[in-house]
C-alpha cells in the first residue's frame, strides 16, 4: 500500500467514502463528482498505479474484478440491459485522464443526457 495515496487511505477507511461495496480484495464507492445518474470508481485495495501495471500474477483478481461490474451497476441503479447498461473507463496514465495513480474502474450510468466529461462525442 502507497501512504500517501488517496485511494489506499479509502481502502484503509481513513477516509470516508459512500461505499456501496466491500469485500477482502475490492472497494466501490460513489464519485465525489458525479459525471452521470450512476457514477460509482471500483478499486483493488492493494496499490497499483494503473493497467499499464498488469502483470500475468494479476490476472486472478482483475478477472474478479471486471466481473463484479455488472452487478454493482445493477444494484446502483444503472437500467437493465441491453436497453440499459452502463459504461466502464479505466483513465491510463497523465494523458489518458488519469488523476489518481491508483486503478480505478469507472461505472457510469442512468437516463442521458450525461456530463461531456462522462460521455465525450468522439
Ligand atoms: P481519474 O481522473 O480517472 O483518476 O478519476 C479520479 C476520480 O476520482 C474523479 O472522477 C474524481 O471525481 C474522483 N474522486 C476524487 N476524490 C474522491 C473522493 N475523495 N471520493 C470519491 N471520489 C473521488
Ligand atoms: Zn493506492
């Protein structure tokens, strides 16, 4: 775990958080800015920067990961598929949007329109 790292301090509830799920290895709380209806970031609560840093040991836990997705939308108030859905964005690095250096998945969804931020026309 980073110490200083906003997202392990999170993980650590040193830090509150609206968190809508927990359990030995993940974390998912709401956005603090919110870009759409549904806006929740899913974390690992160990530390690692971002997916550029996937390694082969990883992929037990990230498989866990993306497949906690379409539930925690479901639960969070994302409409039912396929007429619903929900966006998945995981920001890469300083170019790719990436603020914290922590992975984070966003989960974003609910009734359009959305912010630009969340939902860019290209
Ligand atoms: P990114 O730009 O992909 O690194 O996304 C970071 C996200 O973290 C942004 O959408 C922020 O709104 C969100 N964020 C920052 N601080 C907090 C916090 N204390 N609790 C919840 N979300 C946060
Ligand atoms: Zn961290």
């Amino acid at each position: 775990m980073s110490h200083d790292c906003l997202f392990c301090k999170i993980a650590r509830h040193e830090i509150p958080a609206e968190i809508v799920h927990e359990d030995d290895e993940f974390l998912a709380f709401h956005d603090i800015n919110p870009a759409a209806p549904v806006h929740l970031l899913l974390i690992p609560k160990h530390h690692i920067a971002s997916l550029a840093d996937i390694a082969p040991a990883d992929h037990g836990w990230l498989g866990r990961m993306l497949q906690l997705v379409p539930g925690l939308a479901a639960d969070n108030g994302c409409h039912p598929m396929p007429e619903g859905g929900f966006r998945l964005v995981a920001n890469s690095g300083t170019e790719g949007g990436q603020e914290i250096h922590h992975l984070h998945f966003h989960i974003l969804g609910g009734s359009r329109p959305w912010s630009n931020r969340a939902a860019p026309a290209a």
